[in-house]
C-alpha cells in the first residue's frame, strides 16, 4: 500500500538522480573530447547547453560562453532545474519526505552525496579537478541504485523508482541525439573527419560505446549509433530499453492500462523510425529533430498519465474500497 | 582534562568530589582513560549523526531548515535502583492523569468534588468542549507523554512538566544510542547498559490495540504537520521503525461512512490508528481552525463515532496545562488514593493574589512560564533577566495572570560536558516518555537535553540546548570495564 504523495517523491526523485548522473556524463564526456580534438574542429561548449535543453536559461544570463561558464551553469547553476548540485538537492528533498519507505543506507548514502556536492562543488568548474569530479558524482548515484536495488523491495515504490528512472533517461537520450546529433547530421556533407570521433562521444556520455563494439561490431557511422542508441533492446540508456523497464513496473501497479498504452505508443514511434531513413545514411537533421521533438512528446504524455492515475486522484472519482 | 572539573554548587550526574559516582564508575574510567581521544570520540558522533542524517529543524530559518542534532559524547548515568523508582513515580503520574481528563469529559466529579476549582477548568485554553461525552479506547487519553525530569542541587528529581499533547524527542533518545554504540562500542561490550531500542515496538503494539476493526493487521498512520516541523525527522523515523504510514493531512480523506482513508496508489485504502502529532487546534478544519491545512476536515467526526483512534486523543492538553500541573499531587491522592512518588517542583499561581504578590516581589529568584506554553518558549529567569525584561514580565503578568505560573529557580544538576576541547559542567534535564496502553511502559532513561551555554538553564534544541546519550546501568552487575588500548588476552 504507498501513498500517492509518496509515490510521486520517489518517481521525482528517481528523475532527478538520473538527471544529475546523465549531466554530469555528458560534462564528462565533453571535456575529454574537448581535450583531444584539435581547435580546428570547433568543438565549442555551446552545444552541451543544447543537450539539456537549458539553454535559453544560460543565455538569460550570460552574453559569452565560456568553459567555465557553462560547466559551472549545468553543474552548480542554482536556479534552473538541470544542474547537478540543484537535482541532487531535489531528489534529497524528494526522497526526505519519503524516509519511511527508504532503506537506511540508501538514505545515508544520498546524505553523504548531498553534503559532498556542496563541499565540492568548485571542483567541478576547474578543468584539472572535473574529471575526478564528475567520476565520483556518477559513481555515488550507481552506488545509491545499487543500494536501493539490492536492499528495498521490489514492491509499488521501487516500481514508481523504475519508472522514473526510465523515463528521465530516455528523455536524456533523446535531447543528446535531440541536439548534438542534429548538429552532425547537419554538418554530414562536410565530410568532418571527426564526426566519428563526436559520435563517440555522444556513444560514451550514454555509456554505449563499449556495448556497441560488442553488440554491433561495425566502426561507429551517424545511422548504426542512432539505430542502437533507439533501438537497442538490450543498452540500458537506448530508448527501447528503458520502455521496456517502464513497462515491466507498470506491469507491477493497479491501474497501469492508461500508461502502458502511452508506453506502447512511444514504442510505435520507435519502430517507424526505421522506415524514416531507407537510404541507410540516417534521417535529415531537421527529420530527426521533429523525431526527437514527438518521442519527447510521447514521455510527456506518459508522464500526465501518470500523474492523472496515481498521484492526483481525485477521491469522488476513484474510490476503491479495499479489504485490509 | 578531569582534574580540574568541577560543578557550581549542583548536583553533578556524574562525579562528586572529583570521584565518579556509584553507578557512574566504569564509565568515568573509561572516559578519563581516553585522554584526548574524547575529542575524537567527539568527531567520529558528529560525522556519525550527519551520515545518519539525524536533523531538527528551527522555525525561524527560511533557507537552511536542517541542522545536525548537537550531540555530547559524554554519556548522563543513572543507577536502575533509581531508574525503578522514577519508573513507577512516572506510571503512578500518568494514571491519575488519564483518570483526571476521561473523568473532565466525562462525569466531571473532580471539579464536583472541589479537588479542582472550576475556574482553572473555565479559563483553560486547551479544553475542548468538542471532546465532553466522548470515550476513547480502554478510557486513555494521553497514550503518549513525555515528562521532563530536574534535578535540584540536593539530589531531589522533580518532575518539571508534563507534555500530553505531541510530546517529542523520543527518536533522539533512540538516534543517540545508535551514535554512542557506534563511538563507544568497546564500551557496551563490557558494561550492562540497559538497551532502549525496544521503544518502537511498544508503541506500535499499543497504537495497534486500539483499533476499532480488532482481529486485522490495523492500517496505522502517523500523522505529521509536514518536513518543516520542527520534529519531521522524529515522525519519519518513528513511521519507519513501526512500519506504519507517515501522512500528511492531504494523504487522508473522511468519506461519507465518516471513515477515514489513505490516498494511495490502489485507490482509498481505511486506516484505523493515526498516532497524530499535529496540534489539537489544527486537526480538523470542521470543527477547529478553518483556515487549518495540516488537518482532515472531517476527523472528529470519525473519531467521535469510535471510527479511527486518535492517540493522543484530542482535548488532553488541558491537563499539560501548568495551573493545571500544581494540581498534580492532589489529583493523585484523589484518584489513586496514594501519595505522589515524584514531588513537583513548588508552583506559584500568578492568578492567586497572595502567589502572585510574592512572585513580583521575588522576580530575582523566579521562574515565570506561560501556563499553555512549550518549547521553552516565554520563559523568563530571574537570576539572568535584565531590568527590561523583569518590568516587561511583570506587566505581562499583571495583565493576564491566569496565563502566568512561577517556580522557584532550580539548579539544575550538570554533567561533564565536553566543550571546545575542555570538559566543563553543563547543566540539564531528562524527558523520559511513557506509554499508557494495556502495559504501561516507561522509557529506560530517556532524552537528556543539555544547555551548551555555559551558565544556561535552558535545555530546549531551538534554543542552544543539545543532548546526551543516557545510560540505565545497574553497578551491582556491571564488570569494571578494560582499558580501550588493552587487547583481548591472548590465552
């Protein structure tokens, strides 16, 4: 038996703990590729801003971007959503109120995170200290969805917990091949002799370059890393997986018809993709946009249901009297 | 670090004379024996207590609501010969006190009787005529009290005050002993400390045996005000440990059956208990404050048709009232028919004319506390109060005496306090809780809070207090603890 309130604190932050790791993955990445490309490649840091859809929020601010602005806005920004140091605090805040349900180590782990981001939250705009940084960021939320995944019942909580963490990485997966590979793709006659190296990037910020190799074992192209990181069933950041995770906890809760059909229709989308592109070099940059733009619409979709079916229920409506 | 403690002129917990007490030996040598380490030892429970997350939360700040609970590694002993006594003194208090308030919403003999004037009744701001006529659970109101214990400085434990309504601290008690099992585990193996973990268990049993569907696996709730209480971390950490639900007032709904359900995931789902620790006023907007959000419109209706439990009841503030509290000894003799084991400390009813005359002209050596108050929030002492402050109470008093009682200043007992590396008295109290159920139950020990300000009396975590672990240990039984850099022998 979960409250929905509670229910709703851990789907949140479950969100926020993926966001937090995903960005500091792809700050990772970037800085090493930033590092080893040459300056005539015009790998600038504008893109990175792109890829998490924050942006607009940056150029509020800010007129020039720099490195360190921009590692500095998406790790320790205060004020917009994004941020590392901010999504750590919210899943903190998110998963206090919801301590009752919570294995207590999984909970001192995420104080100890929660401490630590602030401590060292300069360390992660200095290019000698980031790398080290971000490393230990990634490695505290694994060690929390370890934790939590070998000490909390797999019961509705860790369903909501699955489903958030499902559906902020394939957001996540989405708004890098959203924007980053658009820009690639945009950029496929200039015959770059690094787009294999950016498209190894975007493989690495998902931690899919290695399962690549292995799974699909041609050297990296535009199309093969678009199709894996989509279409994969089983990478767990492709966008096909992480349905698939979602389906399987809703599978889990009462209720779940309304959200395993938006999840169904997600899917859809997913397989048509293939037929977008018979010429076998990958969707026009501006075709994958919109075809980024409607997944992105199909999780928001999924994420209303959610909250229409579980977490606002309205009394009146809904009453279901169970025997205790 | 030892050599030259030594206390004001009170009580001290732990030495007199510069040697340990009775049941206070092994702990003593232990702890002298550390030498500097203590300061570690120190350490180690702060980052202990931040890694547990152990927080309370002051009002006043908007931005940074947690802070680390302040801790003082240097445990408060009390020799379970003692401990019995208090124990029973404490039961003793509670029954007369449940006696006191069913009998107040009942037949209201004691007021008949003249035991208590009716004008301390009429002029009381925490009775609920809402509550008169109502019969909770086996005729308990206050299943829950927190009673704060003082020392005077000839050894005498008074009991200071009793909390019926929400009263709090008790998961601090049960956060400190896991720090100091953490800190001092070498020290646990070898002295009988009596364990305190069995809190949650006794009161999920009590909680349990007053629903109204006997026979089910009850659904209990504890109700909370929300993560900017002050006590959020006790009721999250209670829910948990009794495996009951934490709620909030917008987690519950009273349907038409004037039952009360949990929003949940599958749909409405009955709760039966909700050990409630949002105040009286704001547990029903139907009946008490409207402008309440923390409550569930609707509860009292529930309550009064015997449809969900409400522990502690609503309307059992009247009795933690402190007029009221004056009465305690002669509420005792009255129900029980026996003398008070645990004396209250002298009180002055400021609404009394000859009290209060004598309480103005004595301002110096007084405690003035507002009748309806908690927290340590108003209390004047004389023995620090500035002029400003004295004609500032003395108006206060004029103008609204029945709100007003006053004590003579107690001096309350220290315990070697490490502060800033050196160890130094400090003084304190103990709030053990009581669980009034089928089996009374009484905490062994309790939460020591300790004013960290040198000279201060006041104890109160909003206020510059912090707390020690408190150690029940019988010295009949307890071995003479090794010395920490000993191994274990080698045979």
């Amino acid at each position: 038996m979960l409250l929905s309130r509670v229910a709703e604190s851990v789907y949140w932050a479950a969100r926020y703990l993926e966001r937090a790791e995903a960005t500091a993955r792809l700050v990772h990445v970037h800085t090493e590729l930033f590092l080893d490309l040459p300056k005539a490649a015009g790998i600038g840091w504008t893109p990175l801003l792109a890829l998490t859809g924050s942006g607009e929020a940056f150029r509020d601010r800010h007129h020039e971007v720099s490195e360190e602005q921009v590692v500095d806005f998406l790790a320790t920004g205060a004020d917009h959503d994004g941020a590392i140091v901010a999504s750590i605090a919210r899943a903190h805040a998110n998963l206090r109120v919801t301590q009752a349900i919570l294995p207590i180590e999984a909970w001192e782990v995420l104080n100890e995170l929660h401490y630590w981001v602030n401590q060292t939250r300069n360390q992660a705009v200095d290019r000698r200290t980031r790398l080290a940084w971000t490393n230990q960021l990634i490695r505290q939320c694994q060690l929390l969805s370890g934790l939590l995944e070998g000490t909390m019942s797999h019961d509705d909580a860790y369903a909501f917990l699955e489903i958030g963490r499902g559906l902020e990485r394939a957001d996540m997966t989405t708004r890098i091949l959203d924007v980053q590979a658009g820009i690639l793709l945009g950029q496929r006659d200039d015959v770059s002799a690094y787009a294999d190296l950016t498209w190894m990037g975007v493989l690495r910020s998902l931690s899919a370059h290695q399962m690549f190799r292995r799974t699909v074992g041609s050297s990296v192209s535009g199309p093969a890393a678009l199709r894996f990181l989509l279409r994969d069933p089983q990478l767990p950041r492709s966008v096909e997986r992480c349905l698939i995770e979602i389906s399987r906890a809703l599978l889990e809760l009462s209720r779940h018809h309304q959200p395993m059909a938006a999840c169904a229709a997600i899917q859809q989308l997913l397989e048509r993709a293939d037929h977008d592109s018979p010429d076998g070099e990958g969707p026009t940059a501006t075709a994958l946009h919109e075809y980024s733009n409607r997944l992105q619409d199909g999780f928001a979709a999924l994420h209303e249901l959610l909250v229409a079916t579980y977490f606002q229920m309205k009394p009146s409506t809904s009453t279901v009297l169970l025997p205790v | 670090m030892w050599d030259d403690y030594q206390s004001p002129g009170c009580w001290d917990e732990l030495l007199v004379d510069g040697e340990p007490r009775d049941a206070c030996d092994g702990v003593v040598r232990y702890l002298m024996s550390l030498g500097d380490e203590l300061g570690a030892r120190q350490e180690a429970a702060e980052l202990a207590i931040r890694s547990m997350g152990i927080t309370f939360t002051v009002y006043s700040e908007a931005t940074n609501i947690d802070r680390a609970w302040p801790f003082d590694v240097i445990p408060r002993v009390i020799s379970t010969q003692e401990w019995e006594r208090i124990s029973r003194g404490l039961v003793q208090r509670l029954t007369a006190l449940n006696l006191f308030v069913d009998d107040l919403y009942g037949a209201g003999k004691v007021v008949a009787d003249g035991v208590l004037p009716a004008e301390v009744l009429a002029t009381s701001v925490n009775y609920r005529p809402e509550c008169e006529g109502v019969r909770p659970p086996q005729g308990v109101w206050a299943h829950i009290c927190g009673s704060d214990l003082v020392r005077d400085a000839d050894g005498t434990m008074y009991v200071l005050e009793d909390n019926l309504r929400v009263p709090s601290g008790v998961s601090y008690m049960l956060e400190n002993r896991q720090v100091t099992k953490r800190v001092f585990a070498d020290l646990f193996r070898d002295l009988d400390i009596h364990p305190v973990d069995s809190y949650p268990n006794k009161l999920a049993g009590l909680l349990a045996a007053l629903s109204p569907r006997p026979g089910d696996s009850p659904v209990i709730a504890v109700l909370t005000p929300g993560v900017y209480n002050s006590a959020y971390f006790e009721h999250a950490s209670l829910a948990q440990q009794m495996g009951a639900h934490l709620v909030e007032g917008k987690d519950l709904v009273v349907d038409g059956d004037d039952c009360v359900y949990l929003r949940t995931v599958d749909g409405l789902v009955r709760v039966d208990v909700i050990y409630r620790r949002v105040d009286d006023l704001f547990l029903d907007p139907e009946v008490f404050r409207a402008d309440s959000t923390l409550g569930v419109r609707g509860l009292m209706r529930a309550w009064r048709a015997g449809n969900v439990a409400l522990a502690n009841a609503p309307g059992v503030g009247v009795a933690d009232d402190k007029v009221v509290y004056s009465y305690v000894p002669a509420l005792i003799r009255y129900y029980l028919d026996e003398d008070p084991l645990i004396p209250n400390v002298p009180t002055l009813l400021c609404a009394d004319d000859s009290d209060r005359a004598r309480v103005l002209s004595h301002l110096d050596e007084m405690v003035v506390k507002p009748a309806d108050g908690s927290g340590g929030y108003g209390v004047f002492v004389g023995s620090t109060a500035t002029a400003d402050m004295k004609d500032d109470v003395r108006r206060r008093v004029e103008a609204n005496p029945r709100s007003y009682i006053a004590q003579p200043i107690i001096r309350l007992s220290t315990a070697p306090t490490l502060c800033d590396g050196r160890i130094a008295p400090r003084h304190l109290d103990l709030r053990p809780f009581i669980l009034s159920g089928e089996q009374p139950y009484v905490t062994q020990g309790g939460l020591t809070r300790v004013a960290l300000n040198e000279g201060s009396l006041v104890v109160n975590s909003s206020q510059g207090g912090g707390s020690k672990d408190t150690w029940v240990i019988d010295p009949s039984v307890s071995a003479p603890p090794r010395h920490p850099h000993e191994g274990h022998s080698q045979s």
